[in-house]
C-alpha cells in the first residue's frame, strides 16, 4: 500500500510542515542532572529533523513539576540557553520543533523536590511506582523505583502559580527557539488529572462537572495563547488512557468538550493518544475520535502503534491530518526516508529508553544502503 498521504504537505496552525510524519514526544532522560538539556540532545534531535515536525520530550515548566531522573526543564536561564543549542541543531538541519510543555502533578516523587509533597487537584495517589533519582555512585544500568506518593489537594494559589507556570514555559520555549509549544494534557500528567473523573474529586470550581473539571485547561490555554500566538499551540490529550489509575467516567463526553475548548482558542493542532494497536497504551474500550472531530475543526494528530500503512490510511481517509510515530523514531533517525523507500525498521533496544547518553540514543545509523 502507499504510503503517499503521509509524504503530503501539512498547514498546521501557521506553520508549514513538509510531510505528515510527526515525531511524537519522548522521554529520554539525556539532561543533566539540574535539567538542563545537553549538546547529544541536539544530535539526537537534527538526525530526526526531516520529520513534518519534531515534538520535544516532555519539558518541565516548574521545578515543582519535574520528577524524572534527568529530564528537561525550561525555568531557568542555563536550561534555556541548553535548548537554544538544540532548537538551532535542528533549525540548521531544516526542521521545525516544538516543545512538550509540562508538569507532572501527582506524579512526582519527593525524592525529586526537596522532599516536598507533590500538587494535585486531589489527594489521591497513583497506581504503582516510578523512576527515583540515582545516588551519587550508583552506575547500575536501570533506576531505582519508588512508589508513587499521595499529592497535597491544590489550593487557588497553587492553581494561579502553575498556570502562570505554563505561560512562562512558553514565553520561555519561543525564547529559546522553539516553533511553538505543546501543551500536555495527557498521559495521566497535572492537566490530565484535573480533566479526569478518577483523580478529580474537587467540590470547588475546578471539579464535578466537565465545565469544571476543563477549567484548569482552558485557564492554561488562555494564558499560554497570551504568549503564543494559538496557531503555534497544539495540545495533547488521552481521554481513554488507564494508565496510573487513570479513568474517567465518558471519555467520550470528554473529548467532544476539549474540542470545542480547542476549537475556541484556535488552537495549532489536537494530538490524540488513541492507539489502534495495544503496546504503549491498552486499545480504547470506545474511541473518542469522532467526539473531538464533531467539535474541533482544526488538524488531528493521531497517535499510537501506527505503521506507515495505516498511518497513511488513516490520513487518505480523512480519520486523521497527520500521524505520529513514538518507538519507530528511537531507533530510525531516518524514519522519513525509510517510509517513503519502503525499507525496514530497525528494532528499539528499550534498555536506554531512559538512560546511557548516545548509547541507544544519538547512535543508531540511517539504513546502510538508503544512500545508494
Ligand atoms: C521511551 C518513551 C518516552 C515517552 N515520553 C513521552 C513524553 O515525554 N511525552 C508524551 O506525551 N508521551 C511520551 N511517550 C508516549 C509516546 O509519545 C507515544 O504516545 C507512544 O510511544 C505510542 O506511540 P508509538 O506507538 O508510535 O510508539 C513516550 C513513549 C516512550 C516509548
């Protein structure tokens, strides 16, 4: 089958994107460890710059909301000036990228904050346990895990301080050369836990009803649109995700509700997590695509477990206006090209998924006879 439709050009809000094959964002944990990004981050990133457009791995708009070992961070000046060095590796290799604006909310371990409780719209704590920092000596290859803890209930003040946060984020991303910002509102993360009905028991303006539990989005999108300018705005959400005790009660309800928030602010682009094979993600009871498409007008990014084939499909059929591709990215710099020649993927070695600097990283080659 063709895999034509994703070689096809793409406006996505105000920016011009050569091909629809869009790098989805991904966590690698190759900053230091005050979270400033490092020169491999820019390798790593220029080697995928033929993509229609890169998305940053998720970046940490406060420090409150950081609490994964050596992810990224983008609150202060050495963080920026670590990104200024990515963004212009990619901008020389002619691509565009956008940057994953972030915080994690409930799940963040003190360990990563001084010992602080961690914020959310509620205190409940999530399933499970996640990535600790490493202790100073320790050069086993995988991390320590810890169990999640319960978060402190957000007060007004909180609330105000991280919306003000994301704004800051984006001011900050453009400053830093980035093409625009994601928003991330999925994956179980602060904004996804105020949208969903399991980790939102709030009786105040920010909980209940899907009005309210939407307000904490809508105030993040109207403060960081004041920065950027919305057709450089997208926004990523997973309504049917179950990950980390996530569930909420009309996924579909949900999503017909942040497309009209999304169609309203005139938002860049939705990017939905609504897998059609199982993997990063459980397959969705019920898709919600067709409850974001009745209310937002504007371009869909799908994602999850998509070949070039059905990725293409998708797009010819008018399910989606562009595709992305998560694990396919990390072990083929030249995705693009692989597509569009048909040639085999190489295999992640998910080892140093989240550790080993260029190991696993920056050093997978393009394909050995994609040159001839
Ligand atoms: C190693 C790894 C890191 C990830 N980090 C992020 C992230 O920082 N932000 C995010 O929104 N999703 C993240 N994801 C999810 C991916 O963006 C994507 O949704 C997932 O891999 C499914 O797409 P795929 O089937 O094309 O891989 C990550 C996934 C993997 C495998």
């Amino acid at each position: 089958m063709s895999v034509d439709a994703l070689l096809q050009p793409l406006t996505l809000g105000t920016l011009d994107l050569p091909n629809r094959i869009i790098m989805a964002p991904l966590t690698r944990g190759r900053a230091s460890e005050a979270n400033v990004p490092q020169p491999v981050m820019g390798t790593y990133y220029a080697q995928r710059a033929d993509a229609g457009l890169l998305i940053s791995e998720a970046t940490a708009v406060h420090p409150g909301g950081m609490g994964w070992y050596r992810v990224p961070g983008i609150w202060s000046a050495e963080q920026l000036a670590g990104w200024k060095g990515v963004t212009g590796a990619v901008h020389d290799a002619g691509g565009r990228i956008f940057c994953q604006i972030w915080h994690m909310g409930r799940l963040v371990l003190p360990d990563y904050n001084g010992g602080a409780q961690p914020i959310a719209p509620s205190p409940i704590a999530a399933e499970g346990e996640t990535f600790a920092p490493r202790a100073p000596g320790d050069d086993s290859l995988f991390l320590p895990m810890k169990p999640f803890v319960t978060p402190r209930e957000m007060t007004q003040a909180d609330i105000d301080e991280m919306v003000a946060a994301y704004a800051q984020g984006a001011a900050n991303a453009l400053e830093a050369g980035f093409d625009g910002v994601e928003i991330h509102g999925a994956n179980g993360y602060l904004i996804d836990q105020f949208l969903t009905s399991s980790t939102n028991r709030r009786t105040d303006g920010y909980g209940g009803s899907l009005e309210n539990r939407t307000r904490f989005l809508r105030e993040v999108i109207a403060a960081v649109t004041a920065k950027v300018e919305a057709g450089r705005v997208g926004l990523r959400i997973s309504p049917t995700s179950k990950r980390k005790g996530m569930e909420d009660e009309n996924p579909g309800a949900l999503a017909h509700a942040i497309g009209t928030i999304a169609e309203a602010a005139g938002l860049a682009y939705v990017h939905l997590i609504e897998p059609i094979h199982a993997g990063f993600m459980d397959l969705p009871d019920d898709p919600v695509m067709a409850q974001l498409r009745a209310t937002y007008r504007g371009a869909v990014i799908q994602n999850g477990g998509f070949s070039a084939e059905e990725g293409a499909d998708f797009i010819a059929r008018g399910a989606a206006e562009a595709i992305s591709f998560g694990r396919p990215f990390m072990a083929n710099p030249d995705l693009v090209t692989r597509f569009r020649e048909g040639l085999p993927l190489a295999e992640v070695n998910f080892d140093y998924a989240y550790v080993g600097e260029e190991k696993g990283y920056s050093d997978y080659p393009a394909y050995a006879g994609a040159a001839a």
